[in-house]
C-alpha cells in the first residue's frame, strides 16, 4: 500500500497550491479519502473528507469556500485544490485513505509541508 502526497511548498498569503496523492495496493474506490494537516505543535486535523465514490465532501469550517477535495477512482488520486492561502494554513499536509466495517482500515502517506509566508 502507498499513498504518494505531492504539490506542497512555500506560497504567499493568498496564494493557491493544488495537492494530489496518488494511491496504489489497494481497492482505491473503496475508500472514502482525507487530507489531514498538522501544524507544528498542534493535534493532527481533518481538513477535507470525500466520500468513495465522491459525491459526499466535508470541509474543516476554516477552509470552507477556499478549498476543494476531488478524486478520480480511475486514476486512483485525490487532490485538495487550496486558494486564498492563509499563513495558518501551513503544515504539514497527509493524504489518509479510511474504510469503515466491521474494522476501521487506515492507510497514511508521509505527508507534504505547505508553507505559507510573505
């Protein structure tokens, strides 16, 4: 299993990155997909939820309006398209793939910082 983050770097406030996390060794379009981001010296949290077939979305109150999660199940990708980039958006981004039954499955890619800064 492997999911592979991509696309973080240093931006300015209001500024726009686009993340993507490839995905492979697993059934991708059973999963209902996440992007986690922690800030250094703070708790992991969720910042954007799409349902496995991607017709349900969930977003973090903060980045509601200035973020959108997408995926393509025949690519095996998510991605968190993220504008008007504010300096408390920075940390370290991880692409998270979760299915619910009778056990909950987590898989977890290493992460991509995203700094934003002038």
């Amino acid at each position: 299993v492997q999911l592979v983050e991509s696309g973080g770097g240093l931006v300015q406030p209001g500024g726009s990155l686009r993340l993507s996390c490839a995905a492979s060794g697993f059934t991708f379009s059973s999963y209902a997909m996440n992007w986690y981001r922690q800030a250094p010296g703070k708790e992991r949290e969720l910042v954007a939820h799409i349902s496995s077939a991607g017709g349900r979305t969930n977003y973090l109150d903060s980045v509601k309006g200035r973020f959108t999660i997408s995926r393509d199940n025949a690519k095996n990708t998510v991605n968190l398209q993220m504008s008007s980039l504010k300096p408390e958006d920075t940390g370290v981004y991880y692409c998270n793939a979760r299915r619910y039954s009778s056990q909950t499955t987590d898989y977890w890619g290493q992460g991509t910082q995203v700094t934003v800064s002038s």
